[in-house]
C-alpha cells in the first residue's frame, strides 16, 4: 500500500528542466550499461560482455577435447614498442606501471627487476582492450589500480572503452564499459595521464575522454562514471583520423584537501590551441580557464605540480608521438598565478617540441624535460636545479660533427637497438643507439632522486646515478624494459635444424634467436622495417628466405645459405624506384631449395615471380593473379601452391604456371599462412573464418575439419614421440566454443587443449609453429605481446571437466521497481569449460515466491540472452532463470525480484496564496505544499504560466528554479489588460520510482478588481 508523505524544503539544484532530464536519462543509461552486473569473474575474463556474437550457433559435428597444462612465457627481445606512460605510485617505493599503446599494462618486479605483463588474460573477442590509454595508481590504497583500456577511437573498432579496475595490483580485474571509445594507440597518446586519483579522496577519479566526450568522473572506486556537465570545453584539436583529443592530463593539488575530503583545485590540460589549461578550486564543481596562460598556439603534453606550488607544463605544436614542431616549457606560481617561459633554448625560443616532463617529488626545483621528435641528430633532454632558470642537455656539440655525451647507454640486454649501424663519433654527429625517440614520458623516481625512467618508440631506458649529472659527472642510462614485450609477429619459423626459431616482424625486421632467452641483434642487410614473411627450405633448413615492407629502390628480400647467420639483398622482381612502396607479401621456398617463389604486393605490376639462383634475377609465373597468398609442398620440390579470393592454385613445374584448381566450398579468405605439412606430398592445411580446412590431393579438394567452426592459424612442430605425422598447433574454435590454443597429435581428429583463461594474449592471431626440434614447444606470434613461447608441463593430458555453467541476470536491480507488466529479462552464460557454449534456457515467475509458479517458458533450445514475460500484474514478483550448455549441464537458478507498479502517484498542490492583491505591481512571494502517496518520488516545479503576458516574463516570474523541488518563488502581482484576471498556473510533476509520472497544477490569481475575484 503506498504511504503517505509531505514533500517540502527539499534542497534546490540549480539546473534548467531540459538539463535534468537529459541527466535522469544519463544516469540511467550508466546504471544500466555499468552496473554490478559486469563484474568479471576472476578466471573468466570478460565472460559477461565479450565481444563474441551471443548468437554462435552450436555445431552438430563435434571434436573430441583434451586439455594439458603449460607453462607460458616469451622468447626475448625486450622492448620493442612504443611506451608512451610510465606511472610511479606516490606511496609505495618500487610500485611502477608502464603502459604501451597495444601490447598491454606492465608491473614493476623490483626483486628482479624486470616487468610483469598484467594483460595477457585477454581474449581475442577483446583484443581491443590490450591498447592502454591511461592508467593510474592509488595515492592512498597502492593495492588498487586502473587501466583506461581501448586500443582504437575511430571507426576501425565497435566495441567501447572499459576502465579496468583492481584491488590487488592487477592480479584479478573488474571492469566497466565506458559510453565511448578510448585511444590507446591513436595519436596523442602520450600526452597524459588522462586518467586521475584524487589524493585525498581515492574514492573519486576523472577521466578525459576523446571525441568530444569530455571530462568524466567517478565517486565510488571507477565503478560507476558520470559526466562533468559543468566542464564545457573539449578543444579544438582532431587527430589525423578526425577525432576529438580532448582533455589529456588531470593534476592536484593535494595541499587544497584532506585525508577523505575531496582536493578542491584540479588543473586539467585540454588539447586546444588558445586556452588550454582550465581550473577548479571548488572539487570540480565548477571550472575556469587559468588566467594568464601561454597563448601560443601549442598544446600541453603534460602537466606536473611540484610540492612547492608550480605547475610546470610542456608544450608541443602537434599531439605526437610522431609528428612534432615547435613548442614550450612554462612553469605556473600557483601561489600568485604568474606565469615563466622557462623553455631550455631560452625565453621565447620555440625552435623545439616538447614532450615529456619530470619534477622531483622531493626537489621541486629539480626538473627534466625531453624533446619529442627532434630526428637529427638526437633527442635533447635537459635537467634544470633551479626551477628552469637554467639547463644542461645531456649532450652538446663541441667543433661538429663531435660532441660530447654526457652519459653511456648499456644496451647489452637488447643489442638491436643499434639497428646493425656502428657509427665513428669523429665524423657522425649521430650516436648508435641514440637517445630515443617519441619521448613522450620522462619520470624521477618519487622515492629515489638518483632514478629515472623514460619510454621511447622502441623500449624503456633509465638510470639510477642521474644526480651525478650535477655535479658533473655522466650517468649511466641502460635498457630498463626486460620482461616487456611488444612486438608485432607476422612470420614464425622453427627449422628441424639450425636456430630453434627465425621471426619475422612489423616495425624491427626480424630475429634469429639461437637462445630464446636473449635478445639477439636485429636482423639486418638489408633491413627491412616490417618483414611480412619468411620461409626456409625443408630438406635444407639452411637455407631461409625472407620478404618485407621497403620503399624507393631498396631490397624487399633477403637471403641466407647459412640458417639465418649472414644474409644478403635479392633483387627486386620488379623495376623499382623512386616513391615505390611495393610490399614484399609473400614468400615460398622450394623443398629442396632450388627454387624461390615471390608474391609481392603494391600498385601496378607486381606478378608473382620465381628464382632459380638465390633471387639474383626473376621470371613471372603464368596462371597465378597478383596479390595470391604462396607456399610450398615440403615434399616434393618442383610443387608450389597460391590462395586467392577462394580459389586454389597448384603449379607442378618450380612456380613457372598455375593451373586453379576445381575444389569448391573454399572461403574467401584465410587466417594467416596456409601451409604444406612436412609428412607427406600434397597435404595442405588452411586458417579461415569458416574453419580449418585440409587437402591431401595437393590442392584438387578440400575438406573442412569437425568440430572446428573458426581458425586463425595453423603450423606444425616435431612430432610426438611414436609418431610419424607432425604434431599440429593451432588457434581454434571449436564445438562452438571460444577461442583458444590447441595441439593436435592425430591430424585434427581430436584436439588438446594447451592454455587456460589466463593465457590468451589478446590479439593472437594469424602465426603461431611448434618447434622443429623440440616436441610439445609451441611458439605463438602476437600483435603487440611478442612471441609467446609454451612448453609442457609434466603430467599427461586430462579431458575438459563437464562443469555446470552459470547464468548472471544482467537486466534489472534486485528489488527495482519498474512500470512495465511484460518485462525483458537479460542474462549471460558463464562457464569454465572454455568450448561450452549456451544450449537451451528456462525462464519463470512468481508471485508467492514460488510456492507457485505463474509464468514458465519451459526449456527452450538455443544461444539467445533475452526473454520477454508477458502479463505479470502489478505487484512483487520474483524471476528466476537457469541454462544448460552444450554438455547438457544446467545451471542453478539465477533469482532477480521485480515491484511491478503501473499506477500513477497522486499529487496535490495547494499555495499558501489563491489571490495576489493589491495589484501593485510588486513581487509577492508564494509558497506551495506539495503532497504525493508515494514514498521516495521525484518531485519537481515544472512550470509557472501566466494567462497573459503584462511584462517580461522574467519579471513576472522570479526565483523559479525549475526542475528542482522548488517551492517558493515571487509573482508580479499586475492587473491583466481588459477585463479578464490575471492568472498563475503552477504545475509539479512527481516521478515514482517505478518510472510513472503525474502532474498537477494550482494557480494564483491577480484579480482585476478587488470586488472581481
């Protein structure tokens, strides 16, 4: 029964009408798309809201499946990527973060120095989660920290941005979907943190958002998010791609709050080119352009306050991390708002882009700021002990091309970032390695003076003596990036003979790694940027060819005779030259190795071609359509195989001509290499998004395999001990299950397998092989991880446990009242077997708590995550829902409580004035009573209408805060033209918590005279 209440003297909100409502609906749509319902069980990552179709059908045909642990790990290169945010926890010592912009979020190890990648738990479905555009950790709780996770902005990805959320330093996630994208490798992606704790609050974080999204913030821990209406600006700046930058860096100051009382000023940098920097001092309430601020035209890269009360900022004329320009370094007294030109080439010189920027926490005169793309010959980083007074770099030139350095680099632990280049410092103004490059983080250690860290495009460097450069003296910089692995893998090879394993990959070429726990050096001569390829020749491993990205003239290809060792250029298939930008694609190498055959990529005429003598010289191939896939029989040396747009080709002649042949049922597309296995002539295995599909008759058919419904590659190791055939890894679905990793010892018939939800390295897809000399070692190419290297643990394999699964509502709050009698019900299938999938489901309700049952479904086959009850009367009903997988296990039932309420609240208005006189023109206060039945409705003073209008109606109507429960207010008490009163009509509407509305009105009069009422 619903009670009776008094609603008055509620406190006002000043906002329009329009306004809360637009808010009504925000919070609502937040509630909804973020609730608790996402909550990620620990194990299962994602379960609830992966990206995968809910609608994957189950498959009639199925595999049998094994599973067997492994111990997972990577084959080092250390480094290898851009970092663009390295983040150090202001309360604990030796608590570090790292962030790059597609391979994941690291933690620092301080007992072994290395970093631990806290992200490899991501599936493929949610790849996109493993760019990181900003992380923050706790100033108050170090256990706690967030991720801002989403690689892409625009329109290359669907799928929203989620802050991730831990309370145990990224061990187990929670996590919530966010209303917009995140840009973790879009471009001004070092500039930051975008994502901040308040240091007296951790309760509280704000966010800046791109795309003209805004500054976000949080009051409960990131678990639920909010817009902060009253920060307006957005910017004026688009990345190259369109989009809205956005505010980039959120800063406190921690002296303006108290230990959980909120920090009153917040500076936050905005991507503008007039006003960029704007300031709270009122918790975030209201905000304000800082006064006095540079106006230049440049952007602010980061923004750090000093204890002693600076805000010292970098500028830069472009967003970065590759372009660059001119810019700034300024410092604000935040005391007396005076703002210095500080910049290191002196006040008012430009001719500089600045980038990263480091204050010491417990030297606040002490800074060091760093150039960000100055090519040639170096990157410039300075260090100031006087607040920016003045500066030393850490090298200068002397009589050019000699300077000198006043540091070392120790790159032992990466070799390769010399790129193969040694250059005599007599006559090169360049160093090799440099000094970086991208340098869009620069921090001190907030515990030790002595520490710095700084990301590059390429890896992580620091030192641990920098206050030697003080007094004089150099510093020793070194790579500080062991266990991070950022590379991209296009191509893996694992030679029965020879290196265990040759990569081929974007941006750094490639590696021959003897020892797969050491970097080697880079591949080299030529050097190709990005090797798409690489194959060796079966019967003679030593011989490995390799193809890839180049411009102009340059080679596309190298050879080795020697397993990898010594390489030399081939030359082009084609006449190259000036502004060429022809890929090298694809590469085969015959069985014996006699033969090489090329399918480059690019504008005009690219035909896939053959060799005979070591790429020396090239003839075109009949019969095969430029832009074909190419591989190799690894039996049979004169057989060569092409894949394009569905249709396969076999050439019997050393790659000379092609014939299509007949099979039918092919994709359009594969996943990766298709590939010939080793065991014998004419077998063929090909990755597609329809399944794995094998051919023994060299091509003439195919066969699509049982059970697997999706496969992104395919390669193959030593076989198992007592086998003849190659054991056979591969990146399935299968069963209509999720994606996962697999070995295969009987040729796809059944399948094993090899890791768990822990191990799923986000975007793996496309490369993987076992290892050629070692049985059971698997090796996994990543966009953005590395090589993943798996081996076995001991123990046999065990069948994939028939576990029940779980069903989590995800529409509705336990107890919500809502104004619907036919409600959708929402939920999701959980379950730790990786390849059970949702099968059937049940739905019921009640209205005695089940004592009897008045709505049922019954059991209804299929994968669907919704179901409507129609006709539930009004009144308390309880809803549960249980679901079988594919095993035939069901779940237990899962229980939400419904208030089913459709009436309408009542609603009196009564004024403490019927009849406003003397009509003196005056304003006369009137105060209303407003009355509702219904406990905890909304109650707001939607409007005030006068019958005619005798001035302005701000005139007329004062002190009306509409929207808000506002019950007093003024009326102009003014006699109406003619002969007819004046009347005031006054209308609330009262909103249920069910959602129904009712409004009601009561007026005022202004009579015409005092005996015509």
């Amino acid at each position: 029964m619903k009670t009776r209440k008094k609603s008055r003297g509620f406190t006002k909100r000043i906002h329009s009408l329009c306004k809360s409502a637009s808010l009504l609906v925000t919070a609502a749509a937040l509630t909804v798309s973020m609730g608790p319902s996402l909550t990620t069980v620990p194990g299962k990552a994602f379960a609830a809201d992966s990206t995968e179709s809910a609608s994957a059908t189950l498959q009639s045909d199925t595999v049998p499946v094994t599973t067997q642990a492994y111990d997972w790990g990577r084959v080092k290169i250390v480094g290898g990527g851009f970092i663009p945010g390295i983040i150090f926890n202001e309360k604990e010592k030796d608590l570090i973060y790292a962030r790059t912009d597609m391979g994941g979020a690291y933690r620092w190890d301080p007992a072994t120095k290395t970093w631990i990648q806290l992200l490899e738990w991501l599936s493929l479905e949610d790849w996109n989660l493993s760019g990181v555009e900003s992380i923050a950790t706790d100033p108050v709780d170090p256990d706690r920290v967030y991720i801002a996770a989403g690689t892409y902005s625009n329109d290359w990805v669907q799928s929203n941005g989620y802050i991730l959320r831990s309370q145990d330093r990224g061990q187990t996630w929670e996590k919530t979907e966010m209303p917009f994208k995140f840009g973790g490798n879009m471009p001004g992606r070092s500039m930051g943190e975008r994502l901040a704790i308040d240091p007296n609050d951790n309760r509280i974080l704000y966010l800046g958002a791109r795309n003209g999204n805004g500054l976000w913030k949080s009051e409960d821990y990131g678990a639920t998010w909010h817009k902060v209406e009253s920060f307006t600006s957005v910017g004026n700046v688009n990345d190259s791609y369109g989009g809205n930058v956005g505010p980039v860096w959120i800063t406190f100051d921690p002296s303006t709050g108290s230990a959980g009382n909120a920090t009153q000023t917040i500076y936050v940098g905005l991507a503008d080119t007039q006003t960029s920097i704007y300031k709270s001092v009122d918790g975030g309430v209201t905000w304000q352009p800082v006064a006095g601020q540079p106006n230049q035209g440049f952007l602010p890269h980061h923004g750090t306050l000093g204890s002693n009360g600076m805000l010292y900022v970098t500028y830069n004329s472009a967003i970065g991390p590759y372009d660059a320009g001119a810019g700034a370094v300024w410092k604000l007294n935040t005391m007396t708002g005076e703002w210095t030109d500080i910049t290191p080439d002196g006040v008012g010189n430009t001719s500089k882009p600045y980038g990263g920027l480091a204050v010491d926490p417990q030297n606040p005169d002490t800074l060091m700021v760093a150039s960000m793309n100055v090519w040639w010959p170096d990157q410039f980083i300075y260090r100031s002990t006087d607040g920016g007074q003045t500066w030393k770099n850490l090298w200068e030139f002397t009589a050019y091309p000699k300077r000198v350095n006043r540091y070392t680099i120790d790159y032992s632990i990466a070799p390769w970032l010399d790129w193969g280049v040694q250059r005599d410092p007599e006559t090169d103004p360049q160093t090799s390695p440099t000094l970086g490059w991208m340098i869009g983080d620069l921090e001190i250690d907030p515990f030790n003076s002595d520490r710095i860290m700084y990301g590059t495009g390429a890896t992580l460097y620091g030192s641990e003596n920098v206050t030697d450069f003080d007094k004089g003296e150099k510093i020793r910089i070194s790579v500080m990036a062991d266990g991070i692995e950022e590379t991209a893998i296009l191509g893996l090879i694992s030679p029965p003979s020879g290196a265990p394993l040759i990569s081929a990959m974007g941006d750094i070429g490639g590696f021959r790694h003897e020892d797969l726990n050491k970097a080697p050096n880079m591949i080299t001569n030529p050097y190709i940027v990005s090797s798409t390829d690489l194959d060796y020749a079966e019967t003679n491993p030593n011989l490995i060819v390799r193809v890839g990205h180049a411009s102009n003239e340059e080679a596309r290809m190298g050879v080795s005779t020697d397993n990898g060792v010594t390489w030399t250029p081939a030359a082009n298939a084609w006449q190259a030259a000036d502004g060429d930008n022809t890929s090298g694609e694809w590469v085969a190498v015959s069985a014996n190795g006699d033969t090489i055959l090329w399918a480059p990529d690019g504008s005009g005429d690219r035909p896939v071609s053959f060799s005979t003598d070591l790429g020396k010289t090239w003839t075109a191939s009949t019969g095969i359509p430029q832009g074909a896939m190419v591989s190799s029989d690894r039996v049979n040396p004169d057989k060569f195989y092409g894949f394009h747009q569905g249709t396969f080709y076999v050439s019997t002649d050393g790659g000379a001509n092609f014939t299509a042949s007949a099979a039918s049922g092919l994709p359009q597309n594969q996943s990766g290499k298709f590939k010939a296995a080793p065991t014998a002539e004419g077998d063929i295995w090909l990755a597609s998004s329809d399944g794995l599909f094998r051919s023994t008759d060299s091509g003439a058919s195919f066969q699509k395999l049982a059970g697997v419904d999706e496969a992104v590659s395919v390669g193959f190791g030593k076989e198992a001990p007592g086998k003849t055939y190659k054991t056979i890894y591969a990146g399935l679905r299968v069963n209509g299950g999720k994606f996962a990793f697999y070995r295969s010892e009987d040729e796809g018939a059944s399948w094993i397998r090899i890791n768990d939800d822990q191990h799923q390295f986000a975007n793996a897809r496309g490369t993987i092989t076992g290892d050629g000399q070692v049985y059971g070692r698997v090796y996994i190419g990543t966009n953005g991880m590395g090589i993943v290297r798996g081996d076995m643990k001991q123990g046999g394999t065990e069948p994939i446990p028939s576990s029940a699964p779980t069903a989590s509502i995800t529409s509705y709050r336990d107890g919500q009242a809502i104004n619907l009698n036919s409600p959708q019900l929402n939920w999701t299938f959980l379950d730790a077997d990786d390849a059970d999938v949702q099968a059937a489901y049940q739905v019921q309700a009640s209205s005695n708590g089940f004592e009897t049952i008045d709505v049922d479904s019954g059991e209804r086959s299929g994968a669907s995550g919704s179901y409507t009850l129609n006709g539930l009367a009004d009144g308390d009903w309880s809803i549960r829902v249980r679901l079988k997988d594919n095993g035939g296990a069901w779940s237990e039932w899962a229980y939400r409580s419904l208030i089913i309420d459709t009436a309408a609240p009542t609603l009196k208005v009564v004024l403490d004035k019927e009849t406003l006189w003397p009509a003196n023109n005056k304003l006369v206060k009137v105060t209303a009573t407003v009355e509702t039945d219904v406990e905890l409705s909304q109650v707001e003073l939607v409007s005030i209408t006068p019958s005619a209008a005798v001035d302005r109606y701000e005139t007329m109507v004062q002190g009306a805060e509409f929207g808000t429960f506002d019950t007093e207010f003024k009326l102009l008490a003014e006699k109406a033209k003619g002969k007819e009163p004046l009347l005031y009509t006054i209308t609330y509407r009262a909103i249920d918590q069910a959602g129904n509305v009712t409004e009601a009105s009561a007026t005022v009069t202004v009579p015409h005279d005092q005996g015509k009422k």
